[in-house]
C-alpha cells in the first residue's frame, strides 16, 4: 500500500511539472492556461510554488553590450516567471540574497 501511494505522489508530481513547464514554453497567461487545461488557478500557482523549491537558484550572465563587451551598469537577473530583477552596479552581496530571498518565498 505505501508504495503505492508513493508512486500516485510521483505521477502527481510529474504531472504538475510537465504542466508548469508547459505554460512557461506557451506564452500564455496562467489564468488562460487554466482554463484551456482544466486545471484551476489555485493548484498551479500552489504546484509551480513547490516544484520550484526543488530547483536551486541559477545565475547567467544575461546583458551585453553589442560589441561583446560586458554591461557596466550591473545586471539583470530574470526569473523563470518572467520578471525580471536589475542590480545595480556595487550592489552588495548580502542585499542581493535578502531579494532573492523574498523572491524565492512569492513564487
């Protein structure tokens, strides 16, 4: 019985990914995606929320200028939701992880 519970939990859990994954490739609002999928508002925003805490935060270098040089203004760091976060230059480290911080709690 325990596995088997264990396994409906990972065909959940693939299911939602697949799903979240799916919405952040369509270019579609959340709400839209929805709906098209039958699925309601509250369980994918609850679902992306815990896949999302699995997932380790990763950095890219994401601005640069058109002659290759690298942007001197700082950065821009975007999210996988789709916003987008500009540190400015001389940012410290600290300040950037208590925004990162919070930005991970919304999601």
């Amino acid at each position: 019985m325990r596995a088997l519970n264990t396994e409906r939990r990972r065909s959940r859990r693939e299911y939602w990914h697949e799903l979240v994954k799916q919405q952040e490739q369509s270019g579609q609002t959340v709400h839209a995606f929805c709906i098209e999928q039958g699925v309601t508002e509250a369980s994918f925003y609850n679902w992306r929320k815990q896949l999302r805490g699995d997932a380790p935060v990763r950095f890219a270098l994401v601005d640069r200028r058109v002659d290759g040089s690298a942007a001197t203004e700082g950065l821009e760091v975007m999210l996988a939701s789709g916003e987008r976060v500009r540190v400015g230059r001389g940012a410290d480290a600290a300040t950037l992880r208590t925004v990162l911080a919070v930005l991970r709690e919304g999601a």
